[in-house]
C-alpha cells in the first residue's frame, strides 16, 4: 500500500515536488512520480513540512482547570496546592479521558510526537502514570509518547518518592525527570539530582528535568546539574526544561552557566506560554517576561526546542489547545525572533530540534524517513505562524491521521448601510 502526495512544495527546495509514503516511510521524492498510488492527495503548491514534536507536556495535568477552583496569584506555587486536592480522587478513567483529549488536540493541529511529565509522588502515587500509559496505548496509531516520571513535590522533602520513582521506571517510564528547585535547602536540591542520576544509570535513561522555574536569581542548581552532567558522562543525555532563572542571573554568571550547558550538551526547552502567564507575579514594574535566554543558548550551540507545557491546567489556566504554531508565535514575541530568518529558527525548534530531543533521529522529509507530515494550508513558513495555518493534511508513518478545513468569505454589497 502506497500513498502520493502530489504538487508540494518543500521548504528550501525550488520547485514542486511529489512524495511517495510507503511501508511508513518516504519511499521517493521526485519532480514528478509517473506512477499512480492507491491514495493520492494534491497539496495545490501548499507547503509540507515535518510533523512537529511537542518535547514537554503534563498529559496527567490537561484540562484540569475545568473542575478545580482558580489560582488567585497566578503562581507556581499556588497552581501546585490546587492540584494536591485533585490529586487525592484522581482515577485512571478520569487521566485517561483528559490526555486522550489532548492528545487529539495535538494530533489535529500537527503534532504527532509527544514528551509528556507525569507526576509520581505520594499524593497521586501511580495513577497518573497508569492513566497517562493508558491514554497513550489508546492513542498510539495517532501519536507516539515518551514518558518523564515528574516528583513535582520533590524527592527529599516527599517521603516515599524515591520509592514511587524507582517503580515507575520499572513500569515503563522512558525518562527521568526532576525538580530539584522544589527541595527546602540547596544541599538538598543536589541531593536530588545525584538520585535521579543514579537512577537513570541504574535503567540507562535518560534525564529530563524541570530546573529553576522561578525569577529568583538564586536559584542555581542549573549550574550543578551540568556539572553533574559532565562528571557522569552524561552529556547529550539530559534536558532541562523552563530553567527561567538563567534570565534572572548577571550577564557574568548567566555566560558561564550557558558555556557550562553547552559543554553538557544539554538540551534545553523553553515553555514561553506557561512562563509568560506565571513568571514575574512578584515584580511590579518593570516585569520580567520570564523566559530563559533562549537567543544567547543557540548561540551558543545549545540545542533549544520549546513546549505546550500546559493545556487549561492550574498553572496555565485558560488557554491551549496543543497547538505549536500558537506557542511559537509566542515564543517570536515573547524572546524577540522578528526576522524572517529568525522565525525558521523557531520553527526548527519545533521540528528538528525537538525530534532531536524525542530521539527521532533522522528526522525531515528525506527519503528513507519515517513517513510524517503536515500539509498546511499556506506557502512560506513566516505565514505559517502568522496565520496559524490550517493543516490540511496530518500525516503518521504514511497514514492520514488527521484533516481540518478552514475557509471564510467576504460577502460585498451593492449598496451601503452605514450603522
Ligand atoms: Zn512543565
């Protein structure tokens, strides 16, 4: 069985181009395939792209806001309380039916690859993983899913984590993940990391943290879990996700800390949505944006991506609909990427950089690749974010997975009425 679509135009190629999907993976790319296919979809000189890959989402948090009571500060810390009561009566149908909804979501605007954080702690203990897995197994012809195990409420300061946290790796969880922020003191903080390590060597794994999401220029264990990084071995193998601190830092230390992650090799994820809602709370005037310093970190080589983080949950409590263009048009405003060349940049945060976080690697619309792309609805990838362009078209190792319409008219009239 073999599929074409015809008439597309890729970016960075001149021309139009057909492509055949077979077996799941791109079988050719040609001027102009003779062959007739079983399927064939006409991409009317629209633009294809790679699927997009949301690097960090919370499937066991989406679409919370809707049954729990608001967050007044707007905090991190307050968005954390409101889940402690919701997390008591969690039940797996309850996180399954919430992740498959946002799994749809993503799926319907591009995105077929997914890293989710679940958290793992006393409160929950493994529910929300078993409705995540569960959600995830449902998906899986749709979408594919990595899993973070997440102590949000610490390691040290949350008895019985560790245990929950070795469990959850022996259930299935890909990755480990941390917060090492979240501890009462800084000893402590490391204290956290060094147990995520030994955990990830003790499963191989790789490592995927929450690190210094705060405006607090004290907040420095960035620094240590690099270092940790390089003594372990481990570089090329951790993430660390918001870090929003290293734009809180001076210009001395801040070029440090990035020289010290891009010896790491660390990869970094900036979640521009969530961060611009709860970060800078405390600040007055002039208020910080809260991001991390996502120009100076690809300058310097570090691999950058970005995430939806956040579906209508208490940290992010309206907005999102799993939607990355949305989210990197955000990001465009929010770190200033305003030249055409500069929003390419965003959009390989979202394709090949993020797949180089997922471990979808090779990745792009190259023969002998997997098979996953978007048909949108525009030609030039500037217009793509402007727009928020329909995708047309979604598809998955070759399969349609996914097809939206949008179209609006201008009705004109011969006469004028004036209100
Ligand atoms: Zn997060």
């Amino acid at each position: 069985m073999n599929t074409i679509i015809r008439n597309a135009l890729l970016s960075g190629r001149e021309g139009l181009w057909d492509i055949e999907m077979k077996e799941g993976k791109f079988a050719r790319i040609e001027h102009d395939i003779p062959d007739k296919a079983e399927t064939e979809y006409d991409a009317k000189g629209k633009l294809v792209t790679p699927t997009f890959v949301d690097p960090h989402i919370h499937l066991d948090k989406v679409l919370i806001s809707e049954v729990v009571r608001p967050n007044v500060s707007g905090t991190l810390s307050e968005a954390i309380e409101i889940i402690w009561d919701k997390k008591c009566d969690y039940t797996i149908d309850d996180v399954v039916e919430r992740a498959s909804r946002a799994i749809e979501m993503s799926v319907s605007h591009g995105t077929t690859h997914l890293i989710s954080h679940v958290d793992i702690d006393p409160i929950c203990g493994l529910k929300a993983l078993e409705g995540v897995m569960e959600a995830a197994r449902r998906m899986s012809d749709i979408a594919e899913i990595r899993l973070v195990a997440f102590p949000q409420e610490g390691i040290i300061q949350s008895q019985g984590t560790r245990e929950l946290m070795i469990e959850s790796m022996r259930m299935g969880c890909h990755r480990v993940g941390g917060m090492p922020y979240n501890e009462m003191t800084y000893d402590d903080s490391k204290e956290h990391i060094d147990f995520c390590f030994e955990l990830a060597k003790d499963f191989n794994a790789d490592i995927d943290m929450h690190v210094d999401e705060t405006d607090d220029p004290n907040a420095q264990t960035l620094q240590y879990l690099a270092a940790k990084t390089i003594k372990e071995g481990y570089q090329g193998r951790v993430t660390a996700g918001h870090t929003c601190a290293l734009s809180s830092y001076n210009d001395y230390y801040a070029a440090k800390i990035i020289d010290l992650v891009a010896k790491a090799k660390i990869n970094m994820i900036t979640n521009p949505a969530t961060n611009l809602m709860l970060e800078g709370r405390r600040d007055g005037y002039p208020t910080r944006r809260g991001l991390t310093r996502v120009k100076q970190l690809m300058e310097a080589g570090v691999n950058v991506a970005f995430g939806q983080d956040c579906i209508k949950d208490t940290f992010y409590p309206t907005f999102g609909q799993g939607d990355l263009l949305e989210v990197g048009m955000l990001l465009c405003h929010a770190a200033q990427f305003s030249m055409s060349d500069e929003v390419e940049k965003v959009f390989g945060m979202m394709t090949e950089n993020a797949a180089k976080i997922y471990g979808l690697e090779p990745f792009g619309i190259v023969e002998g690749n997997w098979a996953c792309c978007n048909i949108l609805d525009v030609t030039t990838i500037q217009e793509a974010f402007r727009t928020r362009a329909p995708r047309l078209y979604v598809f998955k190792t070759g399969r349609l997975v996914a097809k939206s319409r949008q179209e609006s008219e201008i009705i004109r009239h011969p006469a004028v009425v004036k209100s």
